[in-house]
C-alpha cells in the first residue's frame, strides 16, 4: 500500500465531509468484505480518494449516481463489474465485488470464478452473455464492436447500455487507482 490509512482523528474538515458520507453507504450498501477498519479508516478506493477529497468526491458523486439511477438488473451489473476488475487484475476490486456477486446478485461460485480468471462461463443467461460481451469488448480497448453494443442495447435499452458503458468506465477508473496506490487485499487482521 502506497498511501496510509487515514483514520478518522487525522481527517481535515474536507476530508471529514467525504469521510461521514462515504462511510454511510458503505456501512449500508457494502457488506461481505472489508472496507472499514477497526480503526474506523476506510481501505479500497476510498482511502485514495480521501487523500485527494476534491477528485475523490467527484468520483464517490458518479460512483453513488451510477448505482442510485441503476436500470440493469444486479446479476449483470456485477458482471461488467468483475470482467472489469479482472482484466486490470484489481485485487481489492475482484475480492470487493465477489462478495457482492455472490449476496447481492446471487451468482454462483462456478461462474464467478470463470469470470475473475478472465473467461466467459458457459452457463450464462442471454442477459449475463450480453453484458458480459459488452463489457470484454470495452475493456478489450478500441471502439466497441457494433454486434454487442446493438445486442445489449436491444437487451436493456438505451439507459442500460449507457449505464453499462458508464460502469466499465467508472470502474477501469477504480481499478487504476487501486493498482496505481497498490491498494491491494486487506488482511484479515486489520478488520
């Protein structure tokens, strides 16, 4: 890890802000893995983000409208999420979001896997194949081939795909944070 903990004593006023609102939903939103440590510091993006509160309150801001205005059903948003998160080879963006694909999205353990090893699971609903199409051409870098944009466009609206594209953005976004301040898997013990 590149940049400290920040518990909550040491907070700026500013930082402090950002601090109340993120650890609120969090504490709501974010269950199954370690985001807040004993200490009361946040780990993930969110310690990067508290460093730099101007940046990092414009992001949390699209972070929380992408999931508030959410019209893709949550098996699927997890998906984009974890083709995201593998193919930067996030560690805390993989670990994050298979607690939450596996509570909140009910996936299986089967399919998950085959998605953080980087490949398509062949027991994938229509929708889940399109959204994940979608999000392996994004990441794949260049202009997203016509076929899977019309098909997911098709599948969930126009809303849906550009929440999609939105979402593979948002969270190449994380991913670089986290790779670049080497925010990495929490221990156990810090919890």
């Amino acid at each position: 890890m590149r940049l400290p903990l920040i518990p909550p004593s040491k907070l700026t006023p500013e930082q402090r802000a950002l601090y109340d609102d993120m650890k609120a939903s969090i504490s709501s939103d974010y269950q199954g893995f370690i985001s807040v440590c004993t200490d009361g510091s946040l780990t993930g993006p969110w310690n990067p983000w508290l460093h730099w509160p101007k940046v990092g309150k414009a992001t949390w801001d699209l972070s929380k409208q992408l999931t508030a205005t959410s019209t893709l059903p949550e098996h699927c948003r997890q998906i984009v999420i974890l083709v995201t998160g593998a193919h930067f080879k996030a560690g805390y963006e993989v670990y994050a979001h298979v607690a939450l694909a596996q509570k909140a999205a009910h996936l299986a353990d089967d399919v998950i896997s085959t998605i953080i090893s980087g490949q398509k699971p062949s027991r994938l609903s229509r929708e889940q194949g399109l959204a994940y199409d979608a999000a392996a051409a994004l990441v794949s870098g260049g202009t997203m081939p016509e076929l899977p944009f019309r098909l997911a466009k098709e599948a969930f609206g126009a809303n849906g795909v550009a929440e999609l594209i939105f979402l593979v953005g948002m969270y190449s976004n994380v991913s670089m944070i986290l790779n670049g301040f080497d925010m990495g898997i929490p221990a156990p013990d810090r919890n």
